[in-house]
C-alpha cells in the first residue's frame, strides 16, 4: 500500500507552502515512496479519510475545520498508528500541552513546526518518520516466545559493544552492551527491537541480561588490554527487572564468579516512565549500595522528569538522540543541554550524548561542552568484540595522525 501523508491546514497558503517543502524531499518511507494528500476545507475534512492516510498527517494547531485536539483524541480512539507533527506558531505552552495530550490518546507526536519552518526541519522529520515506520515494523514482528527460548538455551544472545567517548581527551571510557540474536539461520543479527519487548512480555528479560552478562564479563580482559584499566561496562536494564528484590544479588553473583567488582559496571535504565513504586526504589537503591554505576537512559524522550535526577542516586544521565539530533542547529535543544550540564556539574553525575551521527553534531558537542561523553554512529556503531578492537586501532591512529597534525599548526 502506498504510504500517505495528510496535510491538514485551513491556512491555503501555508499548507501549500509545506505540500511543495514535502514534495522536494525523497519521500521513501519503509522503502516506499510516499503520497501527500492536502485537506485544507472544511468540506474536504473528514476523519474515515484523514485515518486512511496511514503514514503521518501533519495538523495545523486550530479549532476550525477540525478540531485539533478532537482529531487527536479520536485519532487514539480509532488506533491510528500513524505519527503526526502539528504545526504551530502558537505560545509554546499551548503547543506543549498538545503533544502531552497526544501522548495520553495513544498518538505518535514525532515534532512541531512553525509556519515558517526549514528544509533542514523539514527533511529531519522526514527521516524520523521513516525510523518511526521502521520500528512499528519491528514492533510488528516480535520473535515468539519459543524462538527467544531455543535462542536463549542454544546461547546466541550475544553483546555487541559501541563506545562512548571523554569528549576533552576523546578517551574511551565506557563501552555499552547491546543485546543481539545471532543464529546461523540467519545472515543478519535480530535486533532489540525485535525481541526485547517480547522477552519483558514473557518474563524472560532476565535470562537475556544474565546471558549479556555473563558473556561481557568474559569479553572483560580484552577490554581492559585494549581500553586500560579504568574502562567500564555499561549493561541495559528494563525498568520492570528493577522490581525483582533478588536482581542485584544475582548480577552480583555472576560478577563475582569472573572477579569483576561492580564499580566496572553501569547499569543503564530507561526513563521510559516514572521509577516509583518501592520495590524499584529499593533495588535501585540497593545497586548503588552495593556500587554499580547506575544511568538514567534516553533523558528527554518519553517521561521525563527533572526532579528524578535530584531524588534519585544516579551516577549518569544518558540524553537523549531526539536531544543531540540537529543540536548544532537547535536552539531549544541547545538550551536544554546547557542546563543539564550545569545541573549534572551540581549533583556529580556523568552526563553522556547519545545519538552522535553527523560530524557537525560532534563538533558543536567538543566545543561547547568538554565535560559530556559522547557516543553515536559518527564515532562508532554497535559491534561485535573483534570489530570493536580493529574500530579502536584504526581510531588511535587517526587520533594520533590529527594530533601530529595540530602540532604542526602554528
Ligand atoms: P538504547 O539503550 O538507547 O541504545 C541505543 C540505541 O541506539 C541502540 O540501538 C544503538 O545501536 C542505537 N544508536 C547508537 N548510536 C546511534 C546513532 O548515532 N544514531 C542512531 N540512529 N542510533 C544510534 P539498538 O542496539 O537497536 O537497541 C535499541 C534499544 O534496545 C536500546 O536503546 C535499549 O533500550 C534496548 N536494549 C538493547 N539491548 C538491551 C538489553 O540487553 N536489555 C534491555 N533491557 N534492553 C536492551
Ligand atoms: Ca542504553
Ligand atoms: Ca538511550
């Protein structure tokens, strides 16, 4: 089927100012070209068709021809699986309120525009919508539980490793796990997206983690030879394992079995909604008693709560990619950065960029601010142990030649 993308606007000119925006941009989503539909009178607008365009419907903030807030609401109703961007010149608050409406109908709210919004806006939202379709698609086709049991007994869940970087000494610090079914059926890795959920579905997160765990810690001496001895592993947690009382005890245990203490490791959990009932906070406690690293993942996205960082013991604050995206070219971002900065100066907490993917994003982060550690496909994708090595040689030795370079310089 043919993806289609609804335009929304009684605003004639506006709407096809945005239609032409849309039309210059490859328009490929989930590998299909895409269609623009604009609905721009009252008469034209009804909710059967503007649920039919199943790719995205970017709404003007109004109340005439439709309602904006009405639309998304029964939007939800309808399951539409759509995302929507609104457009919107309106007081920031106002708009705000809207998206966090959205949230609560169930609405997919990939961003907002002004009416005199960018290309480069544009063509950003362009590329998101693409990665929302992708992993709608991903979410669609969940491994089943048995498939993640065979997986899990014939032990091919397997760590990959992406580095993330001191950005004044350009050091690595730490490497993050990602988890990985590889099976010899076939040609490519299953990736999180596609098994994690599921595993948190059936109860076999856990099994995953210590099977990550327990691999990683083998991989540790490589490491340590390759990365020095204060490098430090970084494992991803579901905010569901932290209500296990007995989880830190077992990790523990696998730790102990290779001689690993758990300052080596940080335990990375998603700020995918709010830790807050006592058996999280007693086991997030509990970790940092016991001195694991803990880290407040993809800070900014989802549920997001400032105080969090203050009441709760993390070590580190991972921000998130939708915060880092463009951030040479944002300003609100670039505000939002500053502050956290300050803030993570304030409470001592690591404070770590993630999503580092165009050289201008990494250049604006090392000039403005030495005190964050980044990481990110600019500097390095996910990979299996051996790549990683071959990554760090090749990386060392543009490292040094950029030095001898600088040197140089008068
Ligand atoms: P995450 O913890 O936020 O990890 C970062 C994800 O973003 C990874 O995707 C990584 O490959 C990707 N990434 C890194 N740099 C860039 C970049 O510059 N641009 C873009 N577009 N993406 C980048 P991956 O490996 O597919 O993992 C997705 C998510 O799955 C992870 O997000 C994490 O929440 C979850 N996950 C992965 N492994 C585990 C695990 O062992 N346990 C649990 N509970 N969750 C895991
Ligand atoms: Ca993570
Ligand atoms: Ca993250």
């Amino acid at each position: 089927m043919t993806p289609t993308i609804a335009i929304i606007d009684n605003d004639m000119q506006r709407a096809s100012q945005l239609y032409n925006m849309l039309s210059s941009e490859r328009l490929v989503i989930g590998g299909v070209e895409a269609e623009i539909r604009l609905f721009t009178r009252s008469d034209d607008v009804s909710l059967e068709e503007v649920c039919l365009c199943q790719c995205a419907c970017f709404i003007a903030m109004q109340v005439e021809p439709l309602d904006t807030m009405a639309l998304m609401r029964e939007m939800g109703e309808r399951n539409y699986t759509g995302a929507i961007v609104l457009i919107s010149d309106l007081d920031s608050r106002i708009t705000e309120l809207a998206s966090d409406l959205a949230r609560k109908y169930n609405v997919q709210h990939l961003g907002t525009i002004g009416s005199l919004s960018e290309q480069l806006e544009i063509h950003h939202l362009i590329e998101e919508l693409d990665k929302y379709h992708n992993h709608l698609h991903e979410a669609e086709s969940q491994v089943s539980e048995q498939a993640l049991l065979d997986a899990i007994s014939n032990r091919q869940i397997e760590p990959f490793f992406q580095p993330k970087l001191k950005a004044s000494t350009q050091r690595v610090t730490s490497v993050e796990v990602l988890a990985r079914i590889i099976s010899p059926e076939r040609k490519f890795p299953i990736m999180p997206g596609q098994f994690i959920p599921a595993a948190e579905q059936y109860g076999l997160i856990n099994l995953i983690t210590f099977q990550l765990i327990e691999k990683a810690v083998s991989d540790f001496p490589k490491l340590v030879a390759l990365l020095g001895d204060e490098c430090k592993v970084a494992i991803n947690v579901s905010p569901t394992q932290l209500e296990d009382l007995q989880f830190p005890k077992q990790i523990l245990t696998i730790l102990e079995m290779q001689g690993i203490k758990p300052e080596r490791i940080v335990l990375e959990i998603t700020e995918e909604y709010q830790i807050r009932t006592s058996n999280q906070l007693e086991t997030l406690n509990r970790l940092r008693m016991l001195n694991f690293g803990t880290s407040l993942d993809d800070f900014g996205a989802g549920y997001t709560n400032i105080r969090q960082l203050k009441r709760l013991p993390f070590t580190e604050v991972k921000i998130d990619r939708s915060l880092i995206s463009y951030i040479d070219n944002d300003r609100f971002s670039q505000l939002i950065v500053n502050t956290l900065e300050d803030l993570a100066k304030e409470l001592d907490i690591n404070l770590v960029a993630e999503g580092v993917e165009r050289p201008q994003e990494l250049h604006y982060l090392r000039a403005n601010h030495e005190s964050i550690d980044l990481q990110g496909f600019w500097i390095c994708k996910p990979l299996p142990l051996e790549g990683l090595i071959d990554w760090y040689h090749h990386w060392l030795e543009q490292k040094q030649r950029m030095e001898i370079y600088h040197q140089g310089q008068p």
